[in-house]
C-alpha cells in the first residue's frame, strides 16, 4: 500500500494538514497509518478520492454531519443527497434575497411619492365548509389594506384560524411606515398570532395544545406595493396580463421533497404526508415566515386561498376562473363551486382581491 505523508497528502487533497488533523479526530477522515513513536499520519494513495470529495463539500458549506453522511454512501445515492442539501440551501438563500429586496425597495423609495396616483383594493372573501367536513377552519379576512387566510388544524383549529387573522386586523388602517416598521409590524403580528393560538389551544381542557396550529398567509397594502407574510401551505398567486403566478412556498414536507428531487409532482399528489407542515403558527418556538414585497400594477388580481382549493383545484383551471370572473366576488364563488364540484373535501378559504386606480374606491 502507498503512503504519503500528511504534508503530501494535503497538497494532493487541497486540504490543509489542520483539517487533516480535524477530520481525524471527528473519525470522517481517518489515516491509513498512524506512527506509534512520533504520531505522525500517513494517508493511502486510495484516500485521496474521499479526501477530495470533502474538499469539495465543505467548499459547498456543508456542515461536518451531513459530509459525513454524504460520504457513507455511494454513487448515486451520495448525489441525491448533495442534491437535496444544495436545494435547501437554494430555498434559504431565496427566503433571505425576498428580504434584502424588500428592505431595498423600501429605503429607496421616493419619500415624495405623488399619492394622486395611488392605487387602491377592490376585494372579496368568503370561508366555506365543504361537502366533507362539519366543522370549518378556515378564517378569512379583506380589508382595504390588508387580505388574509388562515387553515386551522386540530381539535382547536377554528379558533385557531380565527386566533391567526385576529392578531393581523389591527393593521388594517392608514399608515405609510418605512421599511423596519413594516418588518417589525410583521413580526410582531406572527408572534403575536403564534403566542395567542397556542395559548388558546392549551387552555381548551381535554385536548393536547401541540396537536393544534395555524397556517397564514397575508397581503399588507402600503399604497402602491403589496408586503406578504406566510407560514404554512395557503397559498398567495397573482393573474397578471392572463398569466397565474404562484407567490408563495409551501412550507411542507411534501414541497421540500419535490425541491429535494425526490419526488416528482405526480407522486406529491397523492404522498401521504402532503399535509404535514414544516411551518406553522401555535407551537412551542414562533416559525420564522417568508416575506416579500409585490410592487402592484393597476388590473392585477390576487388571489389567498387554502389548500381546500388548491388541494382539489389545478392551477391551469384557478387561472381560468379568476381570468373569467368580472370581479371578486364572482371569482370567489366560482373557485369554492369548483372546488365543491371536485367533491369538496376540506374546508375552503378564498380572498380575492384587485388592484384598481385610487378613484374607483373599495369597499
């Protein structure tokens, strides 16, 4: 067997005789041969490969448990698994970059912005029970600044949907704050509803306050721009031009599974997790939520709903419906009459909304 030295074996591996001896000690990178008099490390020729492969993925940032794992396995297996890393690493940096760019939009924006141009809501919403359910869940919200939808779930969900839009309506009313003020707003109003739901949940004798949350997902009109909070898998989208776009993540165990590669959407319809949540309002810590600034165009409709529509409801079929409707509250009774159709199985929460020019005021 040939050996090199330590010194050797770095130059070779484009890793440094520190993270050698690192390595060694956390047993990922052990030396074929260790002298008994000096301590000195000799590698094997046939390390090297192993050696370059968690070069490679500490360059990549990751951490010393998942190179570990990653280099347990083999081939194809070990590529899944950088796969998946490098797609959660995607979805915090895109969280993080909504955020920088919400920030920027803010701090430069015009503070003599002409306010004769601004925009206004025209909105919106209805909750409805389903065919299948007895008990709805869903609370919904519209106001002429702020749209909201929540999913409740558990033995106190209802009160828990109601908990999570009741900790939002105070900011619905005139205000034009600058960029730290909309993000503490925010802020506050997820803990705030976190903290509520979960101390309703455990003050509801009989039933275990863990097993019971909330989903939230909510607009926060601030003139001309549209500021989203969400946690959960309701949903936000945006018909702009006839075109749908998705504005929100899911934050389920099923979406991370699709980002991951590891399941392709056919098989995401019908996994059996597809409810289990990664986020969500009302348990032990207060989730950190997604958000982003939508710059709003006069003509745009959004549309917050649960996943008793989307779950149902493709989005080819929810794009043609909102396209259809000659306002919102045509579109939301048309979206929970096809969701109905489809067997209704969930409760459905629907808020429409749009955007119009400031003289056609809502309401």
């Amino acid at each position: 067997m040939e050996l090199l030295t330590i010194g050797a074996f770095a130059r070779a591996s484009r890793l440094s005789p520190k993270a050698l001896r690192l390595y060694d000690e956390l047993e990922l990178l052990r030396p074929a041969r260790v002298d008994p008099g000096t301590g000195y490390r000799y590698y094997a020729v046939s390390q090297l490969e192993r050696a370059r492969l968690v070069a490679w993925l500490r360059r990549l940032g990751m951490p010393l448990a998942g190179i570990r794992a990653v280099s347990a396995l083999e081939g194809a297996d070990a590529a899944r698994e950088v796969r998946a890393y490098w797609a959660r690493v995607e979805a915090e940096t895109a969280a993080r970059r909504d955020l920088a760019a919400f920030l920027v939009d803010q701090l430069t924006a015009e503070s003599g912005r002409d306010h004769t141009d601004m925009l206004e809501l025209r909105y919106a919403a209805r909750a409805d029970r389903g065919h299948v359910r007895t008990v709805n869940q869903d609370t919904v919200y519209a106001g002429r600044r702020l749209l909201a939808v929540a999913d409740g779930f558990g033995p106190a969900g209802a009160p828990a949907s109601g908990a999570a839009v009741d900790a939002l309506r105070f900011l619905d009313k005139p205000q034009e704050p600058h960029a730290g003020s909309v993000l503490n707003l925010l802020e506050d109003a997820v803990r705030g509803a976190s903290e509520a739901i979960a101390a309703l949940a455990n003050g509801i004798d009989g039933i275990d306050g863990a097993d019971s949350g909330a989903t939230l997902t909510a607009l926060l009109w601030t003139g001309s721009r549209l500021a989203l909070v969400h946690i959960g898998d309701s949903r936000a989208y945006l018909l702009r031009d006839g075109e749908l776009f998705r504005v929100t993540h899911d934050h389920s165990v099923v979406q991370s599974l699709l980002d991951e590669g590891r399941l392709t959407p056919e098989e995401a319809a019908v996994h059996p997790q597809r409810t289990l949540l990664l986020k969500a309002l009302g348990g032990a810590t207060v989730p950190l939520p997604d958000l982003r600034l939508q710059e709003a165009r006069a003509g745009d409709r959004y549309l917050l709903c649960s996943d008793g529509l989307t779950g149902v409801v493709p989005d080819e079929r929810i794009a043609r419906l909102l396209a259809a409707a000659p306002e919102p509250a045509a579109a939301v009774e048309m979206l929970i009459g096809a969701a109905n159709a489809a067997g209704g199985p969930d409760n459905i929460g629907c808020v429409v909304a749009d955007v119009v020019p400031g003289a056609e005021r809502a309401g």
